[in-house]
C-alpha cells in the first residue's frame, strides 16, 4: 500500500487531521486499534478557533447543532450561589462563535468521520502499527489489521495522533517530560434532578476540592468534573462510582439527586510535553506530544489546531511548491505553544483547586463576589476570551513571520475576525490555499496585480480587493493602505504598510526555499 501520509490514531485530533488532508486533496492512509469512534462523551469543551477551522470545511453549524452553549457561570459556595457570570457572548466581536460550545467527544467524531467517509475514504478500525522505519525517502510501516494480518504502507510521511502513551513517540525516543499532580481526578456523565436550570454551567469553590456541572444536550444531562482530595489515597481502578458520588455530595453541599450515570472515569492528571513536535519525517499530534490539566477545555482543540498547522506544509511539499525545510517550523510553532499552554492551564487549576490558603480564601470569599462585575468589563473580557478560545494564540516569533511596518497586528497573528459590508471576512478565506488581501484607502490607483499573481500563482494563492474601511483601520491600527498575506491556516505570514509585490515575493522566495 502506498500513500502521502500515514495517520496513525483516529481520535478528534487524527480525524480532523485526515480533513484537513482532504481539503488540500492530500492522500493518506489513517488507522486506529479501536473498534471505531468513541461512544462516550469524553472531551466536550470546543473553542471558538475550532469552529472557526471547522467553518472552512463547512462543518461548524453541523457541531453546533449537536451541542450546548452555556451562557453563564453561576459559583457556589457552601451550598449558596454566591456570584454569576453571563459569558454567552463572552467574545462578541473577537470571533463569529463568542461562546464555548458543549458536545460530546463521540457527537463531535462521528461529525468528522462522516465528512471522512462522505469524501471517499475511511478509517482502518482493529489496526494496530507494529513497526515503522524512516529514511530520506519515505516511511515503511507494518501494520496488523483486524483480520489479524501484516501488512507494510509506504508513504512520505506519518503523524502519531495516538495518544498520552504514543507508540510514536516511544519510537522516535522523544521525551515526554513533566508532573503530576498527586490528586485524582473524576469525571461523569450523569442526569441529575436538582433546582438549578440547564443553561448554566455551575461551579462548587472550596478550599481544596475542585468541582463542575457542565449542562449538556438532553434532559436533566450533565458532566461532572471533580478532585479528590489530596489525603484521599487509592489507585484509580479501585475507586468505586459509590465513592464519586460520596464526594460530589460532600462537595456541593447540594440537594441533589443522580438519576442516572451513563459513563465515568477516574484518572490522574499529568502535564507534559515533548522536546520536539518531529523526528525526520515523523511527526507528533494531540496528546501524543502534549497533556495537561483539563482547566479551559484546552486538550483537544490543541490538537486539532496541531493538524491544522501541519497539514498545510505537508502540501506544499508534495506540490513541489516548498523544500522539506518549510516542516521545521511546525516544531518551532506548535512547541513554544506547548509549552505557554502548560503554563497556563497549571496556573488556572492552582486558582480554583490550590489548598493554598490565600488562593483558597480569594476563591471562595472574593472572587464569587467580583467576578459578574469583572466579566462585564470589554478589557476583562477582551483579555479572557483570546486565552481561553485559541483565538490569541499566536507565531510571532516563528521564522515565517514577517511585519513590515507599524500595525497593532503582527505577522503571526490569527486573522482577526471583522465583517465588510454585513459579511464576515474568514467567508472569503475558506479556499485551502495563501490569501493576499490589500486594504485600500481611496488615494491613489488601486492595485494592479502583476501577471504572476494572477497567472503562476492562481493555484495556490487566492487575490481579495477590499476597502479601508474605518473599523478595519481601527482593528490594524493603520490609516493607509496596506497589504496581508494569510498563510493557509489563516495566520499571518506577511504584513506590509506598503503594496509592494515584489515583497510578497521576496517573502515566498523565503518560505519556499
């Protein structure tokens, strides 16, 4: 068997990455030791910058009808409501999803593999990798497949989407270094009949617990999300549901009653992540190269936005159009991601589980009381909502990256979400391919593109045309026409103040090289 790109694990992270190959008409082989997508709901939290790349593939609505927006917070403390926070439309104006969307990990797949299979390809189920090699050529790797024989694919390149115990990674000798924390955590989809309203996500604040209502679509349905505490000292397969539901009552201090419980799981949590993103040709994905708290709901969309930063060079490559070199950047991007989001959600989970007694005390007799006021604030909200939904993450500081001029956006940035004329923008930005948009003020001539842009490079750069409009110059801080050039992940490769195309393609002579 011979293909462009071995995919190896069919979680959320490996399945978004075989759309993503679809879209650039990629060939790949894509495979999982399961016997098919999970039935649980397992991860549910999806950001904002998850809609906004699954919006290019024309899949955004079909999640989001599947799912829940929780439009508020309400914090609990000793049984009480104590503080509310409205964040249904906690980034209005940052991105066209301003919320986070709940769904199930197992909704949420098979919206991914039915576009896998509805283009014309699938998943190998039961088939487990045994062995791969790697040389300037290619990759050789044996599988087994469900009917229990070896088989060899030959490909360019592969990508272990395999998971926190990766075969992967164990092979290439990457590193996966990190901590634990010493607590258990548990997790459960349950129905629950108690007062509060289903629109709502509920946090129970205490001194060292940590402990989470999550409302989920269906009735009377909701995820739970808790610690032990750190004294409670068993193994996690020894841990009964019973002794859960002992400790979410004792927790809450809630009148309420679990009706029924349709799955749970007790884990430890650990936070690592790999020294490197590649070895060769080989490359990481998902939790495969990065695990953390579950604090901001984080993990999965990590991984997808991983593909989504891999997928793209992979096909410049095999279009013949950039060196093998262009790979080394995803390294350089998605690794100080890695390391930045570690940090963060450490800190997080500190604020709202730490037994610390200044944390302890500010979370349940300060924070409860300032924090619906706090969130009300566009600072505040224009501070959280980027960190918390992806949309802020950026590569400032990669290779690929290049400002010329003064702009309050830089090279690197996501593609800031605006609409022109009533029309949001990214609906001109679905095409997977570079993106060159000038912003014109008026003065002048308007551009004139050179034979090549409209010729040599129409198969892979897109042309857009567009008025400096007021709130566009406000957003980018610029007063005069300028010039982007969006990579194909919709980040910024190229800003100028000035529209030179010769500099645009000095900058693809950069890249390409």
């Amino acid at each position: 068997m011979k293909t462009n790109v071995i995919i190896v694990g069919a979680g959320p992270t490996g399945l978004a990455l075989a759309c993503q190959f679809i879209r650039f008409r990629v060939d790949f082989v894509i495979f999982d030791k399961k016997e098919a997508i999970t039935p649980h709901s397992k991860a549910i939290g999806v950001q904002a910058r998850t809609l906004e790349i699954y919006e290019q593939i024309g899949l955004a609505d079909d999640l989001i009808a599947q799912g829940a927006i929780a439009e508020k917070a309400r914090m609990i403390v000793s049984g009480e409501v104590r503080g509310e926070i409205e964040f249904g439309e906690l980034g209005k104006d940052l991105s066209p999803y301003p919320f986070v969307l709940i769904v199930e990990q197992g909704k949420h797949e098979k919206i991914l593999y039915d576009f896998i299979k509805a283009n014309g390809k699938d998943v190998q189920w039961q088939t487990e990798l045994i062995d791969f090699t790697q040389d300037d050529g290619g990759i050789k790797a044996n599988i087994k497949t469900a009917n229990s024989e070896t088989e060899e694919i030959e490909a360019k390149f592969l990508v272990g989407c395999d998971g926190a115990k990766s075969f992967v990674r164990h092979a290439l000798g990457l590193k996966f270094e990190g901590s634990t924390f010493e607590r258990l955590f548990y997790v459960a989809d349950v129905e629950i009949d108690w007062k509060f309203s289903h629109d709502s996500l509920h946090v129970c604040l205490s001194k060292n617990t940590l402990l989470a209502f999550f409302p989920m679509v269906g009735e009377n349905r909701w995820r739970i999300v808790g610690t032990f505490p750190e004294e409670f000292a068993k193994d996690e397969g020894d841990i009964l549901y019973e002794e859960i539901e002992e400790q979410i009552k004792k927790d809450a201090e809630l009148n309420l009653d679990i009706t029924k419980v349709n799955w749970f799981s007790v884990y430890k949590v650990h936070t690592r992540h790999v020294n490197r993103f590649s070895e060769g040709r080989c490359f990481l994905a998902g939790d495969s190269a990065h695990i953390h708290t579950p604090a901001g709901a984080q993990g999965m969309n990590t991984g997808i936005q991983d593909g989504y930063n891999l997928a793209w060079k992979i096909w410049l490559i095999l279009q013949a159009k950039a060196s093998e070199k262009i790979l080394e950047t995803y390294n350089e991007e998605r690794l100080e991601n890695a390391e930045n989001l570690l940090k963060t959600t450490d800190r997080f989970f500190n604020l709202v589980a730490s037994p610390d007694i200044f944390l302890a005390y500010f979370r349940t007799h300060i924070f409860p009381s300032i924090a619906g006021f706090a969130f009300s604030i566009d600072a505040v909200k224009k501070f959280v909502f980027p960190r918390v939904s992806q949309i802020g993450i950026n590569y400032r500081h990669s290779s690929l990256s290049e400002t010329d001029g003064s702009f309050s956006v830089r090279a690197g940035d996501r593609m800031p979400y605006f609409e022109v004329e009533g029309i949001s923008i990214y609906n001109e930005l679905h095409e997977p391919k570079f993106h060159l948009l000038t912003f014109f003020d008026g003065s002048g001539n308007p551009p004139d593109y050179p034979e090549k842009f409209t010729n040599e490079y129409a198969d892979f750069v897109d042309l857009h045309d567009l008025p400096l409009y007021l709130h566009i110059a406000n957003i980018f801080g610029a007063n005069k026409s300028f010039m982007i050039l969006l990579r194909p992940d919709n980040y910024i490769g190229f800003i100028s103040s000035e529209i030179s195309f010769a500099k645009v393609e000095n900058y693809f002579a950069k890249v390409f090289k």
